[in-house]
C-alpha cells in the first residue's frame, strides 16, 4: 500500500516530530511511504529522515522563495480550523495547495497529525483512500470552538488515533458514529544515544557560577561516581505552562539537604529573564542552569540521574519519554498525556499532582536519597519505553488498516445487496411487482 503522513513542518525539531517520522519508517518496512511537509522553512530537516521515505513540502517558507514573493501567502487561511493554535502560520496559499495534493492523491492511506491538518484530510482527502486522523492531547485540552470544528470535520474520516485517555472523551462526549476510535500509546524513537551515555555537554548559560555540564546517568549511577555532581535535568519551552518556576522552587528544597545536586533546564522561550532570576532569588546561581536550546532528538538527557517536568501542559511529556528511553527515571505531573500511561502501565518513575510544589519536592528528595531505587526505575523506564517504540506502533496501525479495508469491504457487499433486493421488488419502471 502507499501510505501518506501529513506534518505541519517536518523540517521543525521536536520529539512529536521524531515520533511521526519513526512511525513512518517502521511503516515503510512493508509499504510504500511518503511525508508531506505543509511547511518548509530551511533546506534539510533537522531531523533524521528514512532514506526510504519520500518528503514532499508543499509551502516553501525561506526567504527569497517564490512563495513568499505568491499573493495568497499573506492571506489568512479560510479552510485550516481558527481554533487550532497554528493558524497564525497558515495561509490561504497552504489551504489551496494542500488541497491540491489530498484531490490528487493516489494514496491508499492518509494520516493526519494535528487538528488543523486532520480538518484538511476530511474535507478533502479522496474517500477511495483510509483517512486516519492522529490526537495526541486530551480532547478537552482543545478550546470549545475547536473541538466543536473538529467534530463536525471528524464524522468523515475512516478513523481517530490517539490516547487512552483522549479516546475516552471522544467516545462518551462526542461521539463519532461510523468513525474507529483507536488508543494508541505516542510512538516513542529510539534514542541515537545508548542509555547510559555521559552527556556531551551543554550550551552555557550567560549567569556565571553555572553549573558543570556532564553528570552520571542512571544507568551509570554506580558507588564509583558518588562523588560526581548529581544532575536533575528539564527540557521544553520556557512558557507559563510548562511551570519551571515549580521546579526551580522544589529543587531549592533539594538543594537545602543535597547541595552537590544540580539541575539544567533545556529550552527557550519568554519565561527565561523570569527564570533567571528566580533562579538568583532562591540562591541557586551555581546549581541551577538555564542551558539554552534543546537538541532535536533529546540528547540532553544522556547522562542526566533524574528526568524532571512541573508542566501544566502536555508538552512536556515527549520530553520525558526521551529521557526514559535513556533509562533515566522520571518524576512528571499526573496529567496525561504525558509519561502518565507509559508509567501507570510499566513503571519508570513517580507521579505528580499538577501545581503541587511540595508533592514535587518530596518525590525528587526521595529518588535523590535512594540511588538504588534510581537504578531500578531506570531500568523500568527503559523498558516501558521500549514496548512503545515505532515497531509496535506500526503493527498497530497495520492491524487497523486491515480492520478498516475489512469494514470497508463489508459495506460495499451489503449496498450491492441491497441494491438487488431493490431491483427485485421493483418493476422496470420502479413500481412494486404484483
């Protein structure tokens, strides 16, 4: 079959986007894939592509493109959803090429992979072809005029992926009739670093006194390194949700009994003059460290003892997952996404309230003063993440491509059927036989 996976900018960085194109390898071990790129912003992805996939941008972003000089390119979007956050990057020029493409398309199989895009593939995507829409938030994340937009665009679709959780609300709160609804856990890409990889370094932070670069891991988490500096390491945007500012606080509570404990914060973003001094407030100069950007495919975490996140949101949970599939032990909030079904269904760390700094402190304490029960939830960690890699996750989507042809075929029989059965009650004229 020839499958194709829509992306919003597969030449962005990010572990969704990781995630995305290691589900579109594994599926190109049996099947013909393409990835179309409905932005294009740079010349080469920043993320490893399959040699085997085909990468097909749509809108062309770079400076001096032909595109940005096309008038339709500052024209808002009219068919990409308001609601959807990314609007603001969409233009009307990407509406009208993206429906080119899904009109043309000789694909068996579609996959959408946001909100916006999905509402693309269900207006336009061929009906000849399986039309599987992916969700990663919970469906009450989305605002109520998206999700009111997502419904109406959703009920024509063969099929929605996503979480456990999500897959709950969209079954009881708005059901889709005739449309699957799969819970599939996030891919999760292996990691090119082994676990246990001492950390290569990081960018340096422009307050002084930061702290050193490379910690022990958990894998490594040995008695011969017990005099080595302990590292709890965060990564995401530095935005409100993500709730660093939790963080640093509860890890000034580990400082108080730990000082050689230092934590790095991997990321930009608004909140970062805030953090910083915050960071100063609290004492934390040289133990706490704002290390600049994050790195395409998580490398930040090799080497790092404790995987942290305080976030409100779901960003963060592809972050984590990185860390564990570097045998890092985690302590995240207990909102999923995030690694909360990973964790709840294999272990690998500690669980969280939202907003609640004290419960974070406790649980960062507790995984700092047993080094023995770090090694044993790394390697939890590790596994857990293991059975969600693409492989997994690409069987999945077979079986739900076979179910769907199936369902498809059975359809079709029974309109023949009827068909006949009209044809025989009727005369030629189409009135009733005596």
């Amino acid at each position: 079959m020839k499958i194709t996976l829509l992306l919003h900018n597969a030449y962005a960085v990010g572990a969704p986007l990781r995630a995305a194109l290691a589900l579109a390898a594994a599926l190109a071990d049996r099947h013909d894939v393409e990835v179309v790129s409905m932005l294009r912003h740079r010349e080469v992805p920043r993320c490893a592509v399959d040699p085997r996939l085909r990468l097909v941008p749509l809108v062309d972003t770079r400076v001096g493109s032909d595109d940005m000089a096309h008038p339709l390119f500052g024209e808002p979007a009219l068919d990409f959803p308001t609601a959807d956050r990314r609007h603001h990057q969409y233009s009307r020029l990407v509406d009208l090429r993206a429906a080119e493409f899904l009109r043309g398309t000789d694909a068996d199989v579609l996959i959408g992979t946001r909100p916006g895009i999905n509402a693309y593939l269900a207006r336009f995507g061929p009906r000849r072809a399986l039309r599987i829409a992916q969700e990663a938030p919970r469906h009450d994340a989305h605002e109520d005029l998206l999700r009111a937009e997502l419904a109406d665009s959703y009920r024509a679709l063969d099929a929605l992926v996503t979480t456990a959780e999500a897959a709950a609300h969209w079954r009881t709160r708005r059901p889709l009739p005739g449309v699957r609804v799969l819970a599939v856990p996030a891919v999760v890409p292996p990691p090119a670093d082994p676990p246990g990889t001492p950390a290569t370094g990081t960018r340096p932070d422009t307050a002084a006194g930061s702290a050193p670069a490379s910690a022990p891991g958990a894998a490594a988490d040995t008695a011969a390194a017990d005099t080595a500096p302990r590292t709890i390491v965060a990564a995401g945007r530095l935005a409100p949700d993500e709730r660093f500012d939790l963080l640093v606080e509860a890890f000034s509570a580990v400082c108080a009994k730990h000082p050689d404990w230092r934590l790095r914060i991997h990321g930009e973003g608004p909140e970062r003059a805030r953090l910083r001094s915050l960071i100063d407030g609290l004492g934390l100069a040289d133990r706490a460290e704002l290390a600049g950007p994050r790195s395409p495919d998580g490398a930040e975490f090799a080497g790092a003892s404790i995987a942290a996140s305080a976030s409100d949101a779901e960003a963060s949970g592809p972050a984590l997952v990185e860390a564990m599939l570097r045998g890092v032990p985690v302590v995240g909030t207990g909102r999923p996404p995030g690694p909360t079904e990973l964790l709840q269904g294999g272990g690998g760390g500690v669980l969280v309230p939202c907003d609640d700094g004290r419960a974070l402190a406790v649980a960062l304490l507790d995984l700092v003063e047993d080094p023995e029960r770090r090694r044993a939830l790394g390697a939890a960690a590790l596994e857990s993440a293991r059975r969600h890699g693409p492989g997994p996750a690409a069987a999945r989507y077979q079986v739900l491509f076979e179910e769907l042809r199936t369902t498809r075929r059975a359809r079709a029989v029974r309109r023949a059927l009827g068909g006949i059965g009209l044809r025989l009650r009727t005369g030629p004229r189409g009135n009733e036989r005596a």
